[in-house]
C-alpha cells in the first residue's frame, strides 16, 4: 500500500518537476521573463506533440537511449510556441486573468459614456465633423457650445480652455465658448455641505460665523461660496462639486480617445495638435482637482508679486483640503464685465503686464491662467488675480535662456536666436544649425520687418519652426508662451490697441537697467568672483603639471573608444547575435552531416550514435536560431 501511494504521488511529482525544469530551460533560452502561464501552456503542448515527432522516428519510442531526443524535441517545440507567441502577442500586452472583470467593468462603463457623448455631438449637429468634414455651417460655434455644455463638467473645463486658445480657434467659437466659464449651474446647497462636512470634519457652521449656502459664481470644478471666520474676517470658500473627480477620470479617457481619432481621421485635427491639446488638458485638469495644489501655488505667487500693484488673496491654509480652498475676499468684478470708463485703461494694463513678467523672470512663479476671468477690478481701482490651479515655474537657467531668445528677437538677430533657442530646448543628437538659423530668418523677416507690429501670434510660427527641426520646447516654456498668449486677450479687453510687446520691451529695459547700478553690479561681481574662486585657485597647478609633462615629453591624450554607454550596447548585441548565428550555423551543417552519415555504433534497434547527435544538435542549432529571431523582433525598451 505504502508503495503504491509513493508510487501515485511521485509520478505528479516528477512530471510537475519536469515542467519546471523545461520552463525554466526556455526563459534562460530566450533571454527573457515569459509569464507562468503562457510557459506552462507551451510546456504541455511540447511535451504531448514530441509523441507525433517520435513516432515518425525509426525504433520504439519507449528506447532509454531516445529520452535526450525527446526532451530535446519537447524543448525545441515549447520554444517555438513562445516565440511565436511572443512575436504575435508580447508578454504584458494582455492583462492577467485577475484583472480582466475590473477590466471589463471599465470598457463597459466607458462604453456607456462614450456612446452618451457621441449621441450628445450628433443631436447637436457635430457627427459630419467628427468625421472629418471642414467647417461649412455658420451656427457650429452654438452648437459647440451646447454640446460641451451638456456633455457634463469635464467637457465645459474643455471648452473654457478653448476659448482661451484664440490661436487655434476661429473668433465666434471663442466668443461663444467664453459664456461657459460663468453659466455652469450650480450645485444644490445639501450636496456641497456633504462635501463641507467631509472635509472640514465637522459641518459649516461651526466652523464659520456665517456661511451663504447661494454661490456667487459656479465653474466646471468647484464653485465659491462667501462666508466670515469667526475672528470677523471676510473670505470665500471654494468647494469642488460633488463626484467631480470620478467623471473626471472617465471622461479624460474619452477625450484622449477621441483625440487620438480626430488626429488620424480629420485634417483639422492634426493642424491644430489635438492629441498634445488634449494630453496637457488631462495634465491640468488632475492638477487642478487637488486644491491643496492651488493652495500653494497661490502662496507661491503671492510671494513673488509682492513689488506689484496686483492683488492677490491671502490663503487659510489650516482651512484648506482637497476639496476645500477658504482665502481672502477681492470686492470686485471680473475684468470682463466691468465698467470701465472711469480707470486709466493704460495703467491697469501696464500693471498687470508687469506682474506677470515679473512672476516669469524675475521669480520664475507665474500664474499660467490669467484670462478674463480671472482678473479681477476691485473697488479700490487696483486688479486682483483669481484662480491659481494652473500655475507655471522656471528655474533660473531657463529664466536666462528665455531672456537671451527675447533679446535676439527684439534685436532681430537670427544666429543669437538660434543659440538661444539650442540652449533653452532639448537637443537632437543631429542638426543642421545653418539650415535652422536660416529659417529662423525667415521667420523674422515675416514678423520683424520695418512697417510691421509684431504680437504675441507670431511665436506660435516660431514653435512650428522649432517643431520643424525637431526640437523638444520644455513644459515650462510652453506654459510661459501660453500665458503670455491668454495674457494679450486680458489685456485687449482691458486697454483696445494695447501693444503688448512694446511695453515687453519697456520692462526689459527697465530690468537691465537695474542691473546696472553701482549695488547691483558689485553684487553681481562678488557672486561671480565666489563661483569661480575654487578654479582660480586650482589653475596655477594644473598648468604647472601640464608645462611639466610637456617640457619632459610625456604629455599625451587620451581617447576612450565606445565611451558612450550606448555605443557600447550596440557592439555588444551585435556581437551575441553574430556568434548566435554562427554556431546556430556549425550545429545546423554539422547536424546535416551526422544524419546523412552512414555507420556508426548503434545505440538502439536502427538507431545509430551519429543520429542521437544529430538529432540533437538539429535542436541546439534550432533553438540558437530562435533566440536571434526573438532578438530581432523584441521591442527595443
């Protein structure tokens, strides 16, 4: 009995070892980590067809002597099936098992929501665009505007970037798109409490004196409530509309999706960069759902716009959640619809220029939203900035770049603007630095000549320059240009005729010329003279050494071949895989050989020695083949 037990379990026991052994054996063959599954599938099947193989071989198949045979076929077939399928379907490319009902659930879901926005854009007259249809109807700007409007919060926080983007959209869609940023409705007073309750710990009114539970303006992602702390302070209290953050994340899917679509079927689409649109849409939209972000980011302005005449609001950081922002109260309107005939157009506008290239330049913190509606005229005749959760930095490399690009364009020198530019973007490995310095003339020629008004618009032809030669412009930088872009339509509307880069160039003088007084010039040399104190004091050594060496004949150079990492990976890869191919090769002909041979001991009934051999180094010389085609076929990570 005790026999037959060890002899039942040891059998599982063997065969499961044998599985593993082979499974192993294929993913040290091939060179990489294949799922569990996929290997155990493949070692069954190899192990249950290497029968069919045997059987057509001459002699039993139960001969001792064929077991390395078998093995080896039962190998050479569970490599070929991971190879294929690994060639067909890469490991990772299909989520495991235990993710496919989450999975599922999720496709279904999105499924639900993307039919809803789809049936939304057709009701409203959209469908012919969508599918790549140009623009022909006169009403398309109302019917945008409707279908972002019912589409739901993430689609109305679209819409209102788009209406600040006058470089990509015609003027009446902006003009219609820019009612969406204060007709959203509001949500109702027991849902946002809840919201209070959850993030406050505690409800409203114990927290505040008083507390209006009717908002006094309503966005796609929060909307503002007025209160007073009980120390009598004034402030307003903004608070994110209820389950904003779960459509959020459905919906961003879909716009990347149905970006992704635009791009591919519309010429429109690819004009205007809708995928990039949307992947920094996506990017702003998280950032701004968190208000703990936007908490410092107004901290961080606020510090740095402390020299302006533009007010911003203090933060109760202790009050502050993520779905709760409690800071000062601005008296005022939004710039957009004040009244204003009796303020010095010029000045507000001037001072709000001022503050924002000094966030940029100076400080390198800058609010990278300031359209119309959020600046704000107070009653006291200053501008107040809203609304910071889009907040843009530079460090002060890139400040210095950014300077010497704007100087090379107000000089209109197109080398300084190309060493500018190389020095502020990300570089190619090649580039043709005379062909993009002679485009960047150009490019001057069109914006900078005698006679002409250059405008904010006209670096939207120079990053299509830049795109051109491919070169990468830094988030940052991208940012600066978008608000500096959003920045001139504030401006229009507060000062007509407002010319923004001239007044730019005011300011640049003004900076310059700061640095040229006597305090800022000794500051500038002493911080100078410490950076470059430790190599002052290590030259006369090292040209000792170097005059030494030379005077005594052994001064020479050194030159590392393959120095960069990835030259060094390159030969190495060549190299495995031309010694793969060549003893795949020697064991293939050498193979060929010993089963064409005739004679030889015989290891079986009409089985002969050279035929084991050859046999088996048909499978080495097989198996060494398959590793190259996986090489060359693998993604390159």
């Amino acid at each position: 009995m005790g026999d037959f037990v060890l002899y039942t379990v040891g059998i599982p026991l063997t065969f499961v070892s044998l599985v593993l052994g082979m499974a192993l054996a294929a993913r040290r063959i091939l060179g990489m980590r294949v799922g569990l599954l996929r290997t155990a599938v493949a070692c069954l099947l190899g192990l249950s067809m290497s029968k069919a193989a045997l059987s057509a071989m001459p002699g039993p198949d139960t001969a001792p002597s064929l077991a390395t045979v078998q093995i080896g076929i039962s190998l050479l077939l569970m490599i070929a099936l991971l190879t294929f399928a690994e060639i067909v379907v890469p490991t990772g490319s299909i989520p495991p098992p235990t993710e496919w009902w989450r999975a599922l659930r999720g496709r279904v879901t999105r499924a639900r929501r993307y039919s809803r926005i789809t049936a939304i854009a057709f009701r409203h007259g959209l469908g012919p665009y969508l599918r790549g249809r140009e623009r022909t109807d006169t009403r398309l700007a109302r019917s945008l505007r409707l279908a972002l409007e019912e589409g739901g919060i993430t689609f109305v926080k679209l819409g209102q970037v788009l209406s600040t983007r006058p470089d990509l959209m015609p003027p009446d869609v902006v003009d219609e798109l820019t009612s969406l940023q204060d007709m959203v409705p509001a949500a109702p007073w027991p849902a946002v409490r809840e919201v209070l309750v959850a993030e406050l710990g505690q409800p409203p009114e114990e927290v505040f004196a008083e507390f209006d539970e009717r908002p006094i303006a309503a966005a796609s992602v929060a909307q503002v409530h007025r209160a007073r702390l009980k120390s009598g302070e004034d402030v307003v209290v903004k608070v994110q509309r209820p389950g904003v953050r779960r459509v959020a994340e459905g919906d961003l899917d879909i716009v990347n999706r149905l970006a992704s679509t635009l791009h591919h079927r519309t010429r429109w689409g690819k004009a205007i960069g809708v995928r990039d649109l949307a992947a920094g849409f996506s990017a702003a939209l998280r950032e701004e759902l968190d208000f703990r972000v936007e908490a410092r980011n107004l901290a961080a302005v606020r510090a740095a716009s402390a020299d302006t005449d533009v007010v911003l609001p203090a933060v109760h950081a202790d009050l502050c959640t993520a779905r709760v922002l409690v800071m000062q109260r601005l008296e005022g309107v939004p710039v957009r619809s004040a009244a204003l005939e009796s303020v010095d157009r010029d000045a507000l506008a001037r001072a709000l220029l001022d503050a924002l290239l000094r966030q940029v330049m100076v400080n390198g913190v800058f609010h990278a939203d300031p359209h119309p509606g959020n600046i704000m005229l107070l009653h006291d005749g200053r501008l107040g900035m809203l609304d910071f959760g889009s907040v843009g930095r530079i460090d002060a490399q890139l400040r210095s770049a950014l300077g010497k690009l704007l100087l090379a364009v107000d000089r209109g020198d197109p080398a300084s603007l190309r060493d500018a530019l190389l020095e502020l973007v990300t570089r190619p490995d090649e580039i043709d630095e005379q062909q993009l310095e002679r485009a960047l003339g150009q490019f001057m020629a069109r914006h900078l000549s005698t006679g002409m008004r250059p405008d904010v618009g006209m670096f939207g032809d120079l990053f299509k320059v830049v795109y051109q030669y491919g070169l990468s412009i830094p988030p940052e930088i991208a940012a600066v240009f978008r608000a500096l872009a959003t920045v001139e339509g504030t401006l229009s509307a507060l000062s007509p005729g407002f010319n923004i880069v001239a007044e730019s160039r005011a300011f640049a003088d003004q900076q310059f010329s700061a640095h040229l007084t006597p305090e800022s010039l000794r500051r500038t040399v002493t911080e100078e003279l410490h950076s470059m104190l430790p190599m002052l004091r290590r030259l006369p050594r090292r040209a000792d050494r170097i005059s030494s060496a030379l005077e005594q004949g052994r001064l020479g150079v050194g030159v590392r071949l393959f120095a960069d990492d990835r030259d060094r990976q390159f030969i190495v890869s060549l190299l495995h895989q031309v010694m793969l191919t060549v003893l795949g090769a020697t064991a293939g002909v050498m193979a060929v050989l010993l089963l064409g041979a005739e004679g030889g001991p015989e290891v079986g009934p009409g089985l002969t020695l050279f035929q084991v051999l050859g046999y088996n180094l048909l499978v080495i010389s097989v198996l060494l083949g398959l590793r190259v085609v996986v090489t060359i076929f693998r993604p390159r990570g």
